[in-house]
C-alpha cells in the first residue's frame, strides 16, 4: 500500500544564517528547526519561507524559488567511444569543494566575486578522472550594462513586473530580475566534449527555479566574455547576442581624474557617492587598483593619468600586464529568457533592434590539393653494412648471413590512393613500418632507406608534420605576428582556451595541448596535409577522444587530408573517424580497409565510470527525503562503497551517502533494521520484502545498505549533518 505524504505547506521565517566550510546552516521560526544546505542555496536571514515534507521555497514577489533539495541532474558525455556520466549538481561533499577550489584557483588565481553567487559542478565518478572537471556561477548583474538596457528599453510586463521605459527608477527598482553567468570553468583536458554548453543549460534550468535575491526571481539570464567572441558555448546553448557591452577604454582616464581628484586615497563620502550614483561601484573599485599601482611603481597621479590618456585597443594589449585591473573592453553580451513572456520580449527586441556582432572570426584559408597522393607498388627496405670483424665472421659463419650487405624488408608491394580531404589512419604493431611510410610520403629518405616504386605528390601539395615549435616564445606569439584576435581564434579552434596558456611556452604544455598547440601551427602555416607520427599514442583516452574529434572535425572543415600512424587506436578510433585504415602487420602483411568497416570491428574498451545508484518506489523516496528510511534492502550479496548513492525512480531521484554496508540472512533481520526502513518492526519488514521477493526463505543472504542524507532535517528536528563519515 503507497505510503501517503503529508505534503501541507506551513510559512516561516530565516531567522539565522551560519556557514560551516562547504555547507552553510539555517534556522527558521517558529518551530527553530534548523537545516543544513549548500552554500549556493539561494536562501537569506529574513527570508519568508513555505516548507514541505519533501523541500522548502523561498516566498517572492513574484513565485516560489527551491533551495532545500539541492540541484541534481545526470548526463552522459559522449565522444566516439566515450561514454562519460557525469552530475551536475549543487556541491555537497567536502571533496567536491576542494576540487571545485583547486579548479577556481587555477584559472582566477584566488580573485573572489563578491555578493551573492550559485554554483553548479559538473561530478565526474570515474576513478581515472578528474572528481570535478567544470563549474558555472552564477553571479547578481552588474549594474549597468550598455547592451542590456538597449534592449529593456521598452514596454515590458510579466508576473506583476511591468515598466514603459528601462530608466535609472526601474533600474534601480527590478536589476535583480536579472542573473548572471560571472564564470564558465571547464578542466583543460576536457575541452571539446561540449561540458561549457552543457554548464550553461542547467545554469538556465537552476535560475529558472532557483535563484533569487531581494525577494525576486529572475526572469533574464545573462553573460559577457571576451571568450564568445572565439568559443560561441553561450549560442550553442540557446542564449541571444544582444550587443555588446561598452567597456571603458573612451573614459577610463576621465573617470580616474575625477575620483582620484574627488577622493584621493581617502574613503570619506565614498560609500554614499556609489548609492547616491549607483553605477560607480566598479568605477571606485578601478581607483582603488590605480591607487594600489601608484604605490608599487612609484607612479604620480599624473603619469598614470597620462598614461590612461594614451591607451588605445591596441596599446591596451601591449600594457594588460599594468593595466588589466583598470581597463575593460567592450565585450559580446548574451541573454535568455527564462519564461515564455521574457523569451517573447527578448526576440521582439533583438528583431526590432538587430544588433551587430562586431567580431566576426577570421578567415582561415587552407589551399586545395590538386589531385590525390598515390602509391604505386611501393615497396621500403633498410640496408646498412657492418664492419668485418672476428664476431662478425663467427655469425655469418653460423647463419649464412653476410655483414657487407644487411637489408630488412618494412613495407613490401603498397599500393593506395588518398583523396583530398580524407583521414587515414596507420595501424600496426612496433616495427611494422608505419613510421618509414610516413618518410616516404613526406619525402624524408634516412641514411640506409630504399624506396622503390613511386610515391605521387600531387601539385600545391603542402605537407606539415605534428611536430615541436622551436621556438621559446609564448604560445601567442608563436601564432600571432601582428594579428592577437587571429592568434586567439586559432588557438581557440584547436582547443585552447585558457588563457593562462596562451602565455605559456610550448614545453610548459601538457601532452594534449601540445597537440592542440601543434595543430593550430598547422592550420597557421596553410599547410594541407597534416602527418602525425604516434597519434596519441601518450594520451589517456578521454584527451585523445578529444584531441582526434576536434582534429577531424578541423579536417573535414577546411578540407584538409590527415595521415596519422599509431600502434594502437582503441582509445580514439571512434572519434577520429578514418576513412580508411592501412592495417600494417608486417613487411608481406597489410591491409586496406574502410574506416567504417574498421570501427565495426572494434570495441568499446573502457568502464563508463557511472555513480553507484538504486532504484526505489517513489513512495520510499519520498520516505528518504523526510528522513523516516535510512536504509534499503536487497537479495543476494552485493557491494557497495562508502560514498555517494543515487536513489532513484521513474520520476525523481536523489543523492545520500552510504554510511555502512551489511550482510545478514533473511531470519537475522532485527527490529532495528526495521527502523532504519521505516517500519515498526522486524515480522512486518520479513513481510514487506516476501512481497517484492517472493523467492525469500529465512536462509536467503540480503544485502542492507545504510545511509545518511546530505542535506536537510530529520523529523526530531536535529541537523544533519553533512560532514559526518
């Protein structure tokens, strides 16, 4: 019989705020219950709140935002044959938050956003990988914003929100209708497998239901980077360009004339000259950082004046280093709306208003191959002579073989045609020459090399090879000569798109960004044959299913031809999709085959590295979240690890933590166990589990698991806490 839910709404008040570590702790009157929730929860002292049996909202102005249960969804990256599953989720493990933190610290170096913020993680459970490999946080707007107020400028209403014309009294009034997505951090391995579009999908879906400050939700979402103008994952994700944000090159050095004049490095009136302006908070923020760099360079107000006079985009670039704190320049601005009257408005206006796109990506060229490559009976062997000595003598004597002319036969007979723009793939074992046919195509004949038949080369044939820059420089100035947005293109259509490695010499580089750097070399140079010796063969798989997918899809757009040789391929075959493989056993042994015959024949050969999860009615579920079952039973003997444990059903699911796994027969089930079920004892849990086993007798081995919930409230009101182990 379904267990019913009290599901009686019942309103109170946040009286107490208090944050432990990666969790923070709220207490609500009347009743003084106290919970414990994420830090992202969108819930604040004062806050008016209606609790459940199952989650608690915060009571807008205009709707209800959950912040109880926290935010939990699943999706599978795939690849080729890569198949990933991954959370997305609102952080609740320590271990989650310190590899959250290690991930922020890598990218922003420690710089903190302040006010209110959200974030969602995406939880890897494989153990080879990274436990978290990306993160959004979402962030309350900045006040002013150039391409957002062009586009509020009109008549608007939805959900008692409504104002003609978007002045500084509704500016004022409704910012917080808006949300914003202040940092978009994806784990530099994993770029490419679509995890930055994926990231802003739920942080739509979180604001959506969510989110809310001063007692509003939003009803707009939105982002600026500088990074959209290379990597449109905001686009690809449903979000709008509206314009683009004003920056503040044309008036930098006029607004630090005038607050360094009116303040100087003293802070009196300055708290309420931002309330009274509103929109000088970043300004006051960019005197603070001039004042900071006067004092460590030893700088007078009007060198640095003269200075910010002199900045133009270019010189902006040259000085970043000094500069980068002060400056900001106009930047692509994206939105959505988050229900179907704000989307209305938002198209209607983006219609009305046609904004341009003032960066449109450069034009890569990469000249045609007139004709195909063609081998005709090719065949390659290695001669090479010893010097006559004693040893020498007693080997040829022993096995006819003579030191004056040693040849070893590698490929034998070959005869293939590689069209423009195809992907061939090279396989074989050490020594079965799949290195030496790569030098007979490329031309490269080493001391003792014999080619015999024909290698055509056809006309405007330019070939490069995946190989090491010489050059010391940074990454950027490896590719960028004259033209930075080229280089950052480039470097961003190979796959790098951090910018902390575009300062970075190519030995600084991991194994996959080497081949990320060596491609966007490649692409730079016009060359349109690309030859790559040991395809990734020092890659773990997820790098190479990234590394081969985004080498082929560069292949195929450009149409250029690739010709890649590696002892083995399992890892990426699915990815690089070869239109044909050149199998190289030995010299008498090869065979051509389609690619698509060829990944037929091959196998997915890694774990998915999915969560530990169970499935539950949806009545125990709901029993789990009131915190009456703490335990599940199932037949037979079966592990499970201390850890996270998803619980699920047809139509919701939920994470605990396993606390203990226990074996014990059907006849040794104990009242005690019958608690953590939910039930009042031990005769009525034997009955319960012979209805959903049928098969159960007293000897039968069952399998209990015991967990915890990591957030909320147990119905005796004590917290629980999500710390304990």
């Amino acid at each position: 019989m379904p267990l019913k839910s009290n599901r009686k709404k019942r309103s109170v008040r946040v009286v107490k705020v208090t944050w432990k570590g990666h969790l923070k702790r709220i207490t609500v009157k009347p009743g003084a219950k106290s919970f414990t929730i994420p830090l992202s929860a969108c819930v604040g002292e004062g806050d008016r709140v209606r609790l459940t049996d199952e989650d608690g909202m915060v009571v807008c102005r205009n709707g209800e935002s959950r912040f109880l249960q926290p935010y939990l969804e699943f999706e599978a990256l795939s690849l080729g044959g890569l198949n990933l599953s991954v959370a997305i989720k609102e952080i609740t493990e320590k271990t989650e938050f310190d590899a959250y933190a290690s991930l922020a610290d890598f990218h922003y170096r420690g710089h903190a956003i302040h006010g209110r913020t959200a974030r969602l993680i995406v939880r890897t459970f494989h153990p080879a990988y990274p436990q978290v490999i990306g993160y959004v946080e979402l962030a309350t707007p900045f006040y002013m914003n150039k391409a957002r107020a062009r586009v509020f400028d009109a008549p608007f209403e939805s959900d008692g929100i409504k104002w003609g014309q978007w002045d500084m009294e509704t500016l004022r009034q409704y910012i917080h209708i808006v949300v914003r997505i202040a940092r978009t951090v994806v784990y530099p391995e994993f770029r490419g497998l679509g995890v930055g579009q994926l990231l802003v999908r739920h942080a739509i879906e979180f604001a959506k239901t969510r989110w809310q400050v001063s007692g509003y939700m939003p009803l707009f979402l939105e982002i600026s980077a500088d990074m959209l103008k290379y990597v449109p994952f905001a686009e690809r994700a449903g979000m709008t360009f509206v314009g683009e944000t004003q920056g503040n090159l044309h008036r930098v050095a006029k607004d630090m004339e005038y607050l360094l004049g009116r303040f100087g490095s003293h802070r009196n009136g300055q708290t309420e000259f931002e309330e009274s302006c509103g929109i000088c908070d970043q300004q006051v923020a960019r005197k603070d950082r001039v004042l900071k760099l006067m004092a460590e360079k030893g700088l007078t107000q009007e060198q640095v004046i003269l200075r910010l006079k002199d900045l133009s985009r270019e010189s902006v670039l040259r000085e970043f280093a000094f500069f980068h704190d002060v400056v900001a320049l106009p930047k692509p601005h994206y939105m959505v709306g988050l229900n179907e009257s704000a989307s209305s408005f938002l198209r209607g206006r983006v219609e009305q208003l046609a904004p341009q796109n003032g960066r449109t990506p450069p034009t890569i060229r990469i000249p045609a191959m007139h004709g195909p490559i063609e081998l005709r009976d090719v065949s390659i062997s290695y001669v090479s002579k010893v010097r006559r000595t004693h040893s020498t003598h007693v080997v040829q004597q022993a096995f006819g073989i003579s030191p004056d002319d040693l040849r070893s036969d590698v490929i034998r007979g070959l005869s293939m045609t590689i069209e423009p723009g195809m992907i061939v793939l090279i396989v074989g074992p050490s020594g079965s020459g799949k290195t030496s046919l790569l030098r007979a195509i490329m031309r490269e004949v080493s001391p003792g090399m014999m080619i015999r038949g024909e290698v055509k080369i056809p006309r405007l044939a330019k070939l490069g090879s995946f190989s090491e820059p010489r050059s010391r420089k940074p990454l950027i100035e490896i590719l960028g000569n004259k033209d930075f947005h080229f280089a950052l293109y480039l470097l961003s259509l190979a796959g790098l798109s951090e910018a902390f490695l575009y300062l970075k010499r190519f030995k600084e580089l991991s194994a996959g960004q080497k081949y990320r750097a060596m491609l966007a070399c490649l692409i730079a140079a016009e060359k349109n044959v690309w030859l790559a010796d040991e395809f990734c063969a020092n890659l773990d798989p997820v790098t190479a299913n990234v590394v081969s997918h985004n080498i082929q899809s560069i292949v195929r757009k450009f149409g250029a031809t690739l010709i890649a040789a590696a002892p083995h391929s399992s890892n990426f075959v699915f990815s690089l999709r070869p239109d044909l493989v050149i199998h190289l056993s030995s010299a008498w042994e090869q065979e051509i085959i389609p690619g698509k015959e060829f990944c037929k024949a091959m196998t997915k050969p890694y774990w998915h590295g999915d969560p530990q999860s169970l499935r539950l009615f949806p009545e125990f579920i709901s029993e789990v979240r009131r915190g009456n079952k703490t335990a599940t039973i199932r037949p037979g003997i079966k592990q499970f690890e201390p850890g996270l444990l998803v619980l699920r059903s047809d139509k919701e699911m939920m994470t605990v933590r396993i606390v203990e796994t226990v074996h014990k027969k059907f006849s040794e089930l104990t009242n005690d166990d019958a608690r953590r079920e939910g039930m009042t004892d031990a005769d009525v849990l034997r009955k319960s589990l012979m209805c959903i086993y049928p098969r159960l007798n007293s000897k039968s081995m069952l399998t209990i698991i015991r967990f915890e919930s990591l957030c909320g409230v147990t119905p005796n009101g004590k917290v629980i806490s999500a710390s304990r182990r």
